[in-house]
C-alpha cells in the first residue's frame, strides 16, 4: 500500500515538473542571474563581521580580560552565519538568483526528474539557510542584551532587558519553527512539487514582518540604554559622547532589520528564486551588522592603546580610558569608582577596569554610591 503511495506521489511530481517544463519551452525568457552578486557580497559581510569579532577577542586577549557569556553567543551567532552562508553558496549553485522560468528552461533538454531534484535542492538548502540565518540573528542580539544585562542598574532597566532578551528569542522562534512545519506532508516545505497542502503564505510573511520589526525595535532601543547609563558617568563630556556611540552603533543592525522586514512580501512570490535575493541579503546583513555593532566598544581598547601605549601598560595604578587627570590623580577619583563599582553590582577593583577598558559605561549615582560605601 505504502509503496503505491510513494509510486503515485512521484508520478504526480514528475507529471507536474514535465508540465512546468513544457509551458516555459516556448516563452520568451526574462533574463537576469543575481546568483554571484549575491554570493560575493555575502562572503563580505562574513569577512568582515569575523574580523571585527577576531579584533574583539584579541584585545581581550591583550588585556587578559576572561570571556563571558555574551562573547560565547557573540561568537556561535558567527559560526551561525557562516553556515547559512555556506547553504546559500549551494543554493546559487543549483540556480537561485535566477527566474524560476529560466530554471524551467534550463530543464527543457533533461529531464523532468532532473528538475525536480534541482528544485528540491534550492528549497531545502534554501530553508537551511533561513534557520541558520534567525539562529544567528537571535543569538548576535541575545549576546548585546547580555551585555547590557552586566553594566545595567535599577530594577525597571533590567526587568526590561531581561523582557526584551526573552521576547525577542521567542519572536525569532517563530519563523524557525514555522518554515518548518507548515506544509502536510512536512516534506511538502522543501519539495514543493509534492502533493499535499501548506499554511496561507500570508501567515508565515505576517509573522516574519512583525518579528523583523520587533527586532528592529529592540535594536533601537539596545542603543539608547547606554546614553541612560551614561548620564551620571565621571568622565569627560568628549568621552562620554565617544562611549555611548561606540555603544549604539546597534542602529545600524535596526536599518538592516526594517530593511528585511520591507523584503519579507518576497516570500509569498512564484518567482522566489529571484526575488528572494534581496531579503536573502538583508536577512545576512542583519547579524553581521550586529556583530560588528557588538564588537566595536571593545575596539576603542585598541585605538586607545596605539593612541597612549604609555598609560595602557601592565601597572594596575595606570589612569583608566576616559578618567580626566583631576580625576585619576586624587585619591576621591578612586573611591567614587570604587562606589561606582558597588552601585552596579560589581567586585571592588579589577572589574572595574575591565569595563571601563572595554567602553562599557558605570551607571554612578550619589545616593547609591553613598549606600554602597557605608
């Protein structure tokens, strides 16, 4: 019985792959593969996001600073999106970033199993990369939430973050799950071609658009928490300002993310082998913008080091990144960090260093201070 099933589904599949193939024989083609412009400009943006993360750990490194576990996401959100890379390098190869009838007419010598297969291979490699491709946007934003989970103070700011983390994860779990799991048979999601019945495309590209905004967002918002924190800094106005842009470049990655949300109607196309190829972009630009936004506070370490080789030696009695020197040369400087240190829940000494080194602003307020020395 089983086997008569599997006999007519293939009968179908290659009867309608025969039909597709016969009404594109006579058509006047539409011309155009974006296949390679993709593929280069993806390998770019992996490039250059791994390098920013490489500069990221290597001033770590250079200050002997240990990981934490937003450098751990930070880090899988890259591996992540090389994979995704990877799975869309094999779906050019099989045609996308051509026009589906092209595909067709490429077929019109071969043979309609031959396809079949052609088109399975871009659905399944294509969906791949999508799962990839959330995985490391979800992940890249998650370690930038952590971030400023370790330097944030007061319970309504980190009650928000915490609310933004989770929400945010739970949004992206949608879409993962959902190209997935919409079609029966389930096997229908990277065959098309197979006899069976899928969600209302409309579904998936609603929830894909309201997670791409919400994301969007989130990344807005990801960029004005270090402006708050700053506010009570003691530091000099040039540095302050200089710490809080290094800390928002995150609103890069929110464009990048309202760009992919205008993209998503793409995937309700007949012609998604095409059209796909713009949110295929954005949906890589996303992550790799937000690594680079992640990475570049840590970045400032390195330009102040080349800046002042001097001041950034191994002595532990060295002025700190931003200190004024009124401020680093009294003994008054030192406690107030050190308050500072105790306000943000932090050990007295070293890590407040750390963080400072790292362009990550201590939230210093008088009261708490003044509580946290008693």
């Amino acid at each position: 019985m089983s086997s008569s099933i599997v006999s007519s589904n293939a009968t179908t599949v290659v009867t309608s792959a025969t039909t597709m193939i016969e009404h594109t024989a006579n058509l006047v083609l539409p011309s155009g593969d974006l296949g390679p412009s993709l593929r280069m400009a993806t390998w770019v943006l992996v490039v250059l996001s791994g390098a920013f993360l490489v500069t990221r750990l290597y001033c770590k490194w250079r200050r002997h600073r240990a990981l934490h576990l937003d450098d751990g996401f930070l880090v899988a959100s890259w591996f992540m999106l090389i994979a995704a890379i990877v799975c869309t390098t094999v779906e050019i190869s099989y045609g996308f970033g051509k026009h589906a009838a092209t595909l067709a007419a490429e077929s019109h010598n071969g043979s309609a199993s031959d396809f079949v297969d052609r088109l399975n291979s871009i659905s399944l490699t294509g969906q791949l990369a999508i799962t990839f491709g959330i995985c490391a946007q979800a992940w890249s934003k998650t370690s930038w939430a952590i971030t400023l989970l370790r330097i944030a103070s007061g319970r309504r700011l980190r009650g928000f973050m915490w609310f933004a983390l989770v929400s945010m994860n739970i949004f992206f779990a949608g879409p993962a799950f959902g190209y997935w799991l919409q079609c029966t048979p389930v096997a229908k999601a990277w065959q098309p071609l197979l006899p069976g019945t899928c969600w209302n495309p409309k579904i998936l590209l609603v929830v894909g658009i309201v997670a791409s905004c919400y994301s969007g967002l989130m990344d807005l918002s990801f960029a004005i928490v270090p402006w708050l924190l700053l506010r009570h800094l003691q530091v000099s106005p040039a540095e302050k300002i200089g710490i809080a842009v290094a800390m928002s470049m995150g609103v890069f990655a929110a464009i990048s993310a309202f760009i992919k949300a205008s993209a998503m109607p793409s995937l309700a196309s007949p012609d998604f082998s095409f059209d796909g190829v713009t949110l295929t972009l954005w949906s890589t630009a996303e992550p790799a913008v937000t690594i680079m936004a992640a990475s570049v506070p840590m970045m400032r370490v390195l330009v102040q080091s080349v800046r002042k080789p001097a001041s950034w030696g191994s002595s532990e009695e060295d002025p700190m990144p931003g200190a004024t020197t009124e401020q680093t040369s009294t003994d008054n400087s030192a406690t107030q960090l050190q308050q500072a240190a105790a306000a943000a829940g932090l050990p007295v000494r070293e890590p407040v260093r750390s963080d400072l080194e790292q362009g990550i602003p201590l939230q210093t307020r008088p009261q708490q201070a003044t509580q946290a020395s008693t």
